[in-house]
C-alpha cells in the first residue's frame, strides 16, 4: 500500500484569455470563501498558488481579510508565497527571477508572517538549468513542478536531486499527470468510486512505480478552483474505496519527509515535452514583448538603481517604494502566459499599457535624480552630465543627447566628440513667455537636437561633468564615404556579392550575417512548420552606405524583401509577393570587440518566423549559452520519426538564452550578443537566433510538430478560436544585436561574460537647458530648491565606488531591510570559484539575497551568485 500525501490548492493564472480583472472578480468570493473554510475546518489547508501578487490584489478590495489571512498562514492552515508572481522561468533574467522570490518574500514577511519557502512552479513552461542557484540564494532547498521531465532520459524517479550549473541543489518534486492530479470537484464528489479508480489512484500508481517510492504527493485543484469543502469526509470516504492509504498534508511537510531519502541526482534544464507540453518554441512569439522585458530590465538594473544609489551619495534621499512597485508591475509581466505570449489581444493590450506604466517610472525617477544633481552642481546650458551606472571603471565611448542652438561647438580634444545623430527643430514666433514684468510674447529660436559620440574614460559608479563652448566651426559628424568596408584594430567587415564576410587577424567568416524566412502554421504556443514549406534565405540585396567618422564607421543596408502574404498564399506558391522593407545598420567602433547591428524590419507580411543566422566556420558539436547565472553547453539530439509515441510536442533543439550564444573550440570562438532575442538553434556551423515568430491564433490543433488537441483549451468544448492580430506583428520591429570574437585568453566565460556586460553598459547623460522643457517629460515640474547646507559638498566629477573583480555584477541597488546601506550582488559566470576577500575587507557584509548575514567565506562559488551590503 502507497501513501499518499493530498494537497489541496487553487491554480492562479492573473491572465491568459481572461484579463487580471477578469481573474480579480473570480478571486473576490472564492478567497473569502477559502478563509471562511479554513477557519471553521481547523484540520484543513489550503495552497494559494506560491505568489503574493493574487494576495495582494485581494487585500486591496478586502482590507478587513489581512489580519485573516495573517492568522491563518500562522496557524499553518494557509500557504502563501514564496514568488511575487508566478514566474516564466527560462526568458527572465537571473536578477529578475531572484528579485521576484525577495520581494515575494519580504511582502509575506511584513504583512502575513512566514511565507512557504518552497520553489513552487506548477504550470511554468519547463525550467531553465540554473534555477536551483536561483532558489538557493533565498534560502529554498526545495522544488515542485510539473513540466518538463522525463524518467527515462533524466531521473527514473518523480522525486529527486536537482543540481544547477554548479554546486547549487534542490530537492525536486514532481506532478507527471498535473497540479490537478487529485483534483475533486463537485463531479467527482458524487462519483468517488470512478474517480479513485480512473484518477486517483492511476496517479499514485504510476508516481509509486516511478522510483520505486512508498510515499507519493499528491495536488487537489486546478485553475482558479475553490477549495474542497468538508475535505476531511471526502478523505474518509476515499480511504474507504481506494487501495492506498491517503492523507491531508502540506507541500512543506511532504518536502520535509523528502530530505530524508536516498534520491538520483540530475543537472541540466527540465524542458523536454514527454508527459505535459512546454512548448519549447514559445521563445519568438510576441517578440516585442520579450525585447520590451529585457530592455526593462536592463533600465532598472543597470540604469535606475545605480543611479539611486548615486543619488543617496550625492544627497539626493529618494524611498524604496516606487522602486519596490515597479519591480513588481515587471513581475507582472513575467508570468509563464504573459510573458510567453499566449494570451488573447485583449490582455495583450493591458500588457502593453503594464509597459508603459512601469517605463515611465523608470523615465521620471531617472529625470528627477539627473535634474536634482545637475541643480546641486548649478550646471549651465554648455554643460552635459555623463553618469556611469557600472560599479567598476569604464574606458570605451558613451552616447550622449543634448540641445544646442547650433552644431558650431567643441569639446575638449580628449573626447574625440562626433555627431552621429541630429534633428533640427524650427524656430516658433510669437511665443508666450512669463517674465519678471509679466507675460510677453518673444520668437523662440530653432535649435538642435544632438547625439554624440564620446571616448570617456571614468571611475566606477558617478559621473562627469564635460562642457562644450561655441565655436566656429561646426563638429566632426559621421559622413558618407566610399567603400563597401568597415574596420578597427579587430575587425574587418565587408559587404561583396551580398553576403558581409568578417575578418579577424587569419579567421575568414563567410556569408557571416544571413536572414531566414519560413511560414508559420504555429500559434502563440509554438512555431510548427507549414507542410511542404522550406526555410529560405532572404538576400541582402538592398543599396548599400558608408559612413565614417574618426572613431565610428558604419555600413547602411536599405532594401525590401519580398514574401508572400499568407500562408494560404505560401501553400499555393503565389507569385503575388509582399515587400519587406528592412533597414541594417552595422556599426564599429575603434578597438571596441563587438561589431554592433541594428535591424530595423517593417513587417507586412502574416504567420511567418524570420531568424538571424550567425555563420562560424567553426566545427564543434556544442553551442555555448550564456543562461541565468552561468554558460551552458547544448547539442543536437537526435529526434526519432516516431517521436510522438514518447512526446507530446516535437522536442526540437530549440534552446533559450539570456545575452549571448555562440560555436567555439578550444582555439576560438563566434558569439552572438542579443537585446531581448531569447531563442537559437545550433544548425552545423551556425547559430540560428529567432528575431519573430508570428501568428494569428491563440491555439491551433494538429500542427505538425504539436499533434492534438489545440493548446489553450480554444477547442475544448464551449471554447472557441480566439484570433490574435496583434500577435502577428505588423509594422516596425528593430533588432539590436551584436558580434562578438574571442580567441587564446580571451576564450573564458568570465571574459566572453564581461564583454557582453561591457556591450549592454548604459549611456546616461543629462542637460540643463530651457530650449525644450519636455524633452525628459517632468523636467518641466522639477523645481528649484533651496538644498540644505547639510548635504554633503559634490563636485562636477564624482565616483564613489570602483571594483576590479573577475566576476559579473548582477545589481547594485539601495537595501530593502537594512537602513542607510546599499546591496552589491555579484554573479560568477565561470566553472572556478572566484575569490572575493577583498569585500570583507573594505567593509562588506556578505549575506544571502534576503540581506540576512551569513557565515561564510569570501567566495564565489562556480556559475553562483553573492550577496554584499554596505553602510553608505
């Protein structure tokens, strides 16, 4: 006889084809009615889905249920947390995924006592290979999940160790049938004896025999399911019919129990599709969206919060509230629907707005630390502030926008200063102006509007006033020039028979940079091929440009592609073609090791993938991918004809990745550097990296590569189709990318790890100036004040905190818990440990991602990540 541990649980998806409000008016009645349960069945429990976001949302409309809830969770009858939200767990990155659990956390802490510290992912698209790290960093020993295994190819139990990239475990538990595995509904309840025989004890059986195991867990519930009411004579009942013997339990005490046995340990990824789909191409769809979250991202992390901790240095107190909240609408956006794309148009349109929302947090809380400092400094019109985000010097260029009456100015010669973008705005007559006699109507010159490429060098963590006077002779710009060729110390590039070929000292990379078009029958879930459809590639076959500067050369790529329409249009082999216009602009910077491309593709055509194929030249067997706190290596595994006797979707060497993906050997390497791609595949000797992937239906049935029943229930019974336009991304879509080289020493993760860091550095300049008031939005609304003579004295050049350490820096950031202290989070991307003793011994305070100290020595771990704070 098997035991069997029965949790009951409610699923929360905050949207899918239902928005969060729709899921806000079912959580209403059915939370309160949970905690009336509760409260009268003191032997019952119930799981409120692992994120605090739901809970959060409940409060808001019922603040008379927090101190409810509160004894509940301390009574361990309710189970809250650990996430914010319910995470997507291989397009986030490594941050984001940590943050998500801090936060969660923190909120249960301070508001409903202990949170269930468990890595609770029930319906999480599969689950990228360094997530133990992840979990590991908050403390959490422990993983449930549903998707992605398989007992033949990983572990042969349901229940084991799950080792990251490093040294990093958790124990995992899993739900081969589903977080519904025991679910009881009013159905069920009335036909115990079927549903113990068909259901319930299938899945006992089956979880028993996978590992040989004599304990079993079981969930109760599915999406946005009440709890089971009286559940203790439902379970009498059972005990009663079924051949094993089942209990009331919880997801902590069955983890518990678990840690005491014996378990197989795996590393690698949890992605293979054998008894749940994970569909592993949901890496392309929306992929606006996945560039928009990565660019996110990248502005609090390498913009926003260094630049709060700036401001404290520079006297400028700014609170952890709105920083907190725009964390969270980023969680928001990270959901496994949400952020794979697999939801109607409708909630696509509040996901866009949730977008907008958090950027202009970004966008204000930048413009008011910028204004505020450059008001300390009484900076002028001819003066630019130059910020530097990164805790650790910086020497190469930075991008700065300012407004000038006219281009007849200059800078020092240091900077090597080149317009490499301009817009001139006309003059305006009759313009009304408030002056110390009252209004009166002046003409408002013309003035321009400039970017400019500076060579800078600069200390970690501050900035640099640079000052620009008139002159009369306009600045160095880009301009036109003849040649088909771009080059550095590094690189040459050039563009003949339209293929671009890159040169590198001896190495020769042929037709490097090609496009690949293919029609899509998939929908938001995945990519699956049209039949008799072939991948094609597009030509390069646009009119090419030259401009060069005396720091920066750039090839310009104009043309149009032409494609057919529709897939109807590619199945009968139309001739009536649609233009493509597309616009490449490849950049290259002098001594810089990354060769920097911008696609900008005008979409018009409809359900077609469109990928970037990076070509090496070199033979190796593995693609190498940088992931959430590490490189992973992947390869090609071979797919049997009859792969759907084992599968569910075609397991497809499609992969994910974070910044950067390559071919390398032991004397060289090719990577591509992406800006929120997240999708690649290794086809011989090059990497194919998916820009789009787009479709027009939220579910499809029997797609080649996804035989079946449609996903997204669109053809279950009383559903229907759901149309997605939206999700076929028509109009503008810009790419950013870039190339990146490494041979002899150059050829570690650390070092590829910091190039990419180097190559996603921000530029962040600011300019006092009254041409246009609204050129940074609150500008206009930051008034000058009296600053106290308390404040500490800052001068036009500042840097507070210079590292040289071997290691990435994850985020910098103003402490949640701990007062007048700032967080340092370091992430080492290498297979050795990475000595960082002299943190202990400038004062940091190693602790884990909790701010809790911890005992420990000054080491990194491999492919790991550490804590550190510090007093201001």
């Amino acid at each position: 006889m098997t035991k069997a541990y029965f949790v009951n649980h409610t699923h929360w998806d905050r949207e899918w084809y239902f928005t969060t409000q729709d899921a806000q008016v079912l959580s209403d009645r059915l939370f309160t009615d949970v905690l009336t349960e509760l409260e009268e069945h003191p032997e019952a429990n119930f799981t409120l889905d692992g994120q605090m976001s739901i809970v959060d949302e409940f409060v808001e409309i019922h603040p008379e249920a927090k101190e409810r809830i509160h004894k509940l969770v301390e009574r361990g009858q309710l189970f809250i947390g650990p996430w914010y939200t319910q995470t997507d767990a291989n397009i986030p990155d490594a941050e984001s995924l940590l943050r998500n659990l801090v936060i969660g956390i923190n909120d249960a802490r301070q508001n409903f006592g202990k949170p269930m510290m468990l890595g609770y992912l029930p319906d999480t698209f599969g689950f990228n290979a360094n997530l133990p790290m992840i979990l590991n960093q908050v403390g959490i020993r422990d993983f449930l999940c549903w998707r992605g295994t398989n007992f033949k190819r990983q572990t042969k139990s349901v229940y084991f160790k799950w080792k990251g990239l490093g040294n990093n475990i958790v124990f995992a538990a899993n739900f081969p049938f589903g977080y519904f595995t025991g679910q009881i509904d009013l159905k069920s309840k009335k036909n115990l004896n079927d549903f113990v025989k068909d259901r319930l004890d299938k899945g006992i059986k089956f979880e028993a025999e996978h590992g040989n195991n004599d304990e079993v867990l079981i969930p109760s519930g599915i999406d946005q399911m009440n709890i089971i009411h009286n559940i203790s004579d439902t379970i009498a009942k059972i005990n009663k019919i079924s051949k094993n013997s089942v209990e009331i339990s919880t997801y902590p005490k069955f983890m518990k129990l678990l840690r005491e046995k014996d378990l197989d340990t795996y590393q690698g990824e949890l992605r293979y599709p054998t008894y749940s789909r994970v569909h592993r191409t949901i890496g392309s769809v929306r992929s606006r969206n996945k560039r928009k979250n990565f660019a996110l991202e990248q502005a609090i992390t390498r913009r926003l919060e260094p630049l709060m901790v700036i401001a404290h240095n520079a006297g400028i107190e700014l609170s952890n509230g709105l920083i907190i909240k725009l964390w969270k609408e980023l969680f928001k956006l990270q959901p496994h629907d949400t952020l794979g794309g697999s939801v109607t148009d409708n909630v696509a349109v509040d996901i866009n707005h949730r977008f907008k929302q958090a950027n202009e947090i970004v966008d204000g809380l930048e413009n008011y630390i910028k204004k505020r400092i450059a008001q300390r400094l009484k900076l002028n019109d001819h003066d630019v502030i130059v910020f530097n985000a990164d805790p650790q010097p910086f020497d190469g260029y930075k991008k700065i926008s300012f407004i000038s009456r006219s281009k007849n100015i200059k800078f020092d010669n240091k900077y090597d200063a080149t317009i490499i973008n301009e817009d001139y705005v006309e003059s305006r007559p009759n313009i009304m102006q408030l002056t110390p006699n009252g209004y009166q109507f002046k003409d408002e010159p013309g003035y321009f509007k400039l970017e400019v490429l500076l060579k800078i060098q600069m200390a970690g963590l501050g900035y640099e006033v640079i000052h620009f006077e008139d002159s009369n002779e306009p600045m160095p710009e880009l301009t036109a020039a003849d040649g088909n060729s771009i080059s550095n110390n590094r690189f040459v590039l050039t563009f003949v028979n339209h293929q671009f070929e890159l040169k590198r000292d001896n190495h020769v990379f042929k037709n490097v940079i090609s496009v690949h078009d293919q029609g899509n029958d998939g929908d938001t879930y995945d990519f699956s091929p049209l039949k008799n459809d072939q991948e094609i590639t597009l030509s390069w076959n646009g009119d090419l440009t030259r401009v060069i500067s005396q720091d920066v050369q750039q090839l310009i790529l104009t043309g149009n592609w032409k494609l057919p329409k529709t897939l109807k249009d590619r199945s009968k082999g139309s001739n009536d073609l649609e233009k493509v216009p597309y616009k490449l602009i490849i950049s290259l910077k002098k001594n810089d090791p990354v060769l920097s491309c911008d696609l900008r593709i005008n979409n018009t055509v409809l359900d077609h993938r469109l990928r970037i194929a990076i070509k090496t030249g070199i033979d190796s067997e593995y693609a190498d991918a940088q992931i959430q706190g590490g490189f992973t290596k992947t390869e090609n595994l071979p797919i049997d004809d009859n792969w759907n006797d084992e599968f569910v979707e075609k397991p497809v060497n499609i992969y994910n990745f974070d910044h950067i993906v390559g071919i390398r050997n032991e004397n060289q390497g090719l990577y591509f550097l992406g800006y929120g791609e997240k999708e690649y595949e290794k086809v011989d000797d090059s990497i194919y990296v998916t820009l789009m992937a787009t479709t027009g239906q939220l579910g499809k049935p029997n797609l080649l590569w996804r035989p079946g029943r449609a996903s997204g229930d669109t053809t279950s019974l009383g559903h229907q189709m759901e149309p997605t336009p939206m999700a076929e991304e028509l109009g503008n879509n810009e790419f950013k990318f870039g190339l990146a080289y490494f041979d002899g020493e150059e050829l570690s993760e650390s070092q590829i790890a910091n190039v990419a860091d180097k190559w996603l550095s921000q530029s962040i300049s600011y300019q006092l100036q009254t041409f246009n008031l609204f050129v940074n939005r609150l500008d206009n609304k930051i008034w000058d004040i009296e600053f106290s003579n308390d404040l500490p004295p800052i001068s036009k050049n500042e840097n507070w905190l210079s590292l040289n350490l071997p290691c990435s820096i994850s985020a910098i950031y103003p402490a949640y818990t701990v007062k007048d202290s700032y967080v340092l989070r370091l992430s080492n991307m290498s297979d050795k440990i990475v000595d960082v003793s002299d943190l202990k011994e400038k004062g940091y305070l190693l602790t884990n991602a909790l701010e809790e100290v911890i005992d420990s020595k000054y080491q990194i771990e491999p492919y790991s990540m550490a804590t550190f704070i510090k007093k201001y």
